[in-house]
C-alpha cells in the first residue's frame, strides 16, 4: 500500500479492533470502496499482525503511536479500465 487515510484515535476506552472498525466504516463511506490493509504502531498490534472482520492489520514502525494508516493493498487493486483516469487529480480550487 503506498496511498492511505491517516486516522488518529487516542480513546483510551476503545480496544484498537474497535478503533480499526471506525476508520474502516468512514473510509468506505469516502472512498466508496472498503479497505482490506492497516498499519498501526508496533506498540499497538500483535507482533505477527491481527485481523479485525476484512481488515488485516499489521505492525509498522513508521506509523505513530494511536494512528492507523488504511487503505487497499496493491494485490486488491482493481485493474483500470477505460472509463477510469489514469491518474487521480485533486479538485479544483475555487478562486
């Protein structure tokens, strides 16, 4: 995964299963396609990684402690096909 959501949740009153459920809910509900790779902070998961419902989550050093960075791994990724860009381009600005 090289593109992702940054999410950030310091509750201490949610377990991080609860924590990775939110942030799969509001990415699909944005992106309109459901994640399937999270990386957290290695003080956060299990050593070998962990899955919560279709979400399989894994340690990263890089990610800082409470965030959770989502998004499709590259083996999920739809082809292309020709009704879509090539390349995603942000919105335009209104001036």
């Amino acid at each position: 995964m090289q593109i992702g959501m940054l999410w950030l949740d310091d509750s201490p009153k949610s377990d991080l299963s609860a924590k990775v459920r939110a942030a799969a809910d509001y990415y699909r509900k944005k992106y309109g396609q459901a994640p399937n790779l999270c990386y957290a902070h290695p003080s956060m998961v299990p050593e070998d990684g962990m899955r919560v419902d279709d979400v399989e989550v894994r340690p990263l050093n890089d990610v800082l402690p409470h965030h959770l960075w989502l998004g499709v791994g590259e083996a999920v990724v739809r082809p292309q096909t020709s009704s879509e860009p090539a390349v995603l381009t942000p919105p335009h600005r209104r001036r």
